[in-house]
C-alpha cells in the first residue's frame, strides 16, 4: 500500500471518528456550526490577543502552550455537555434536541462574548448592540429549565440549584 493508500485509510478512520461522535451529540445542526465556527474564532482571536502581549490569562500577556492546551480542552469539554444533553434526550424520550440545542445556544453566546472581549483587547470597537443579543441568548436557561419542569424531566428544587449554580458560576468568571 502506497502512501495514497495509507492516506485513504486515515481520512476514512477520521470520517468514521467524526461521524460516530455527530452521532453521540445528536448530529449535525446549523447551532452546532455556529459553535464550532465561534469556538475556532474565540480561540484564533485568544491567540492573536496573546501575541500583542494583551492576554489577560498569563502574567506577561503573551502566548502560554498551557493556556492555549487549557484552551483546547475546555472546547473539548463542551462537546462532551451537549453529547451528556443529547443522550439524555433519548434516555427520557425526548422526540426533539430541546435540551442539548438550547445547551450549544448557551455556548454560541459564550463564545460570542469571548470573541467581542478579544476583539476589544485588540482595539476593535465594541459593539453593544452584539453584546446586548449575546446575553439575551445566554439567558435561555431559566426557559429551558421550566420546560423540563413543566415535563416532568426536573424537580422544581433541580431547576432552583441548576440556576443558583449557574449564577455561582458567573460570578466566578
């Protein structure tokens, strides 16, 4: 086998990789392409921030292989939440992606206002008009919570500690 062959062969264990993990997060929707478009931007800009020396994740400001590894992990990690979300859904029968796309809108607005911090560190004027929609859209949560409620999939003291750790989360950022 030549090396087209062996190239052949890792596209296709990759395509393979890929597609069984679409499968496990519910497939591929237009929220998860927003994401993954503002997960690679939120960390494109995080590394142009860095090499102006602007970062506010290292002492110097400038570029860290641990920081941009921490990165690349936590990005990781939300593909593994909206994967837990989507097996949830068909644990509970859920016929449609309410819990796990209301999760990826959560990360979108995350990741959009990473992205609109970055641009400010590199002298990009903010918009607040983005922000104001950025925040809206991360506040989906209480909704959600009340709609797995008013199903029967949550307790009401499950939605209240959900959301006092949301909040506990928030202000820990």
């Amino acid at each position: 086998m030549g090396v087209r062959g062996v190239l052949k062969k890792v596209i296709d264990v990759i395509a393979a990789i890929l597609g069984f993990l679409l499968n496990l997060i519910g497939g591929w929707s237009l929220p998860l392409q927003v994401l993954v478009v503002f997960a690679v931007a939120d960390y494109i800009t995080g590394v142009i921030v860095a090499l102006f020396g602007k970062s506010k994740k290292t002492t110097k400001g400038g570029l860290s292989s641990k920081i941009g590894l921490e990165g690349i992990m936590k990005k990781t990690g939300i593909i593994f939440v909206i994967m837990v979300a989507a097996q949830l859904e068909i644990l509970l029968g859920f016929s449609h992606s309410m819990i796990s796309q209301a999760i990826i809108y959560i990360f979108i607005a995350n990741e959009g206002i990473s992205i609109l911090e970055n641009t400010a560190l590199l002298g990009v004027i903010r918009i607040p008009f983005l922000l104001k929609v950025l925040e809206q859209l991360k506040n989906q949560t209480p909704k959600l919570g009340q709609i797995l409620l008013d199903k029967g999939a949550i307790t009401e003291d499950q939605l209240n500690d959900a959301l006092s750790e949301q909040d506990e989360g928030e202000e820990q950022c």
